[in-house]
C-alpha cells in the first residue's frame, strides 16, 4: 500500500494529503476486490464449462450408442426383407444411390427401380410396426 502512495507522488497536487492517500487506499481496496471478484467468476465459468462439457460428452456418447443400437436393429429387420426389395431399399436409403445409378448396375430402367422401391415400402409397411424401431 505504501509503495502505491509513493510511486504516485508524482501526480499529487498539494491539496489535502489525507484525502489524497485515502483516495489511493480506496481505489486500490476496489481494484482488489475487482481482480478477485473476476477470479473467482473464472473459476465458476471454468466449473461450468466442464460440467457442461462432461454433460455434452455424455449426452454425445449416449446418442452415439443409441444410433449404434438402431443401426443394428435396421440391419436385422433389413435381412427380413425379401432379398429383391432388400437390394433396392439398401442402395437407395442407406448407400445413397440415385434411381439412376440403381437403374444402371441393375441394368433396367428407372421406373422399375421405382416401382420396387414402392414395393419395398409397402411391404415394410405392413410387415413392420413403428414401435419395432423404438
């Protein structure tokens, strides 16, 4: 404190020298209780954000295992299907594949792979209730 008031003799002005000094202890008071004050809300920002980050985490490896988990249960109901729709419903839904490459390496024309996939998606329909995917 008193290496404050000293390194700030230079800007004193000759008026009140107590009020002066009490002026610097003030301001020194505030910037102390201001730097921990910014500490100690670091520290809860930084709490938070692990906990937050741990709760994202799990939340992440959570849905990672759920998707897993339904992952395996379509590729099990997709071995139920009838192997031509089966062919049709993978390309399309899960490899991605146009109609139009279909059509290609299966050497027909696009509404027959329309029309298998219109199939297949019947035949899910009514061999497959919504509440086997949950």
């Amino acid at each position: 404190m008193f290496l404050k008031i000293y390194t700030s003799l230079p800007q004193y002005e000759h008026q009140g020298f107590k009020t002066w000094m009490t002026r610097i202890a003030v301001n020194h008071a505030i910037d102390v209780k201001r730097k921990r004050d910014r500490r100690h809300e670091d520290i809860v920002e930084s709490v938070e954000y692990d906990h937050d980050h741990y709760s994202i985490q799990r939340k992440s490896i959570d849905h990672e295992m759920i998707i897993k988990e339904r992952r395996k249960q379509v590729r099990e109901r997709l071995n139920e299907l009838p192997e031509n729709y089966r062919v049709v419903i993978y390309d399309f839904y899960i490899a991605e594949k146009s109609y139009q490459q279909m059509a290609e390496e299966q050497s027909v024309q696009v509404k027959t792979i329309e029309t298998k996939l219109y199939r297949a998606r019947n035949w899910m329909k009514k061999h497959w209730k919504e509440d086997d995917f949950s």
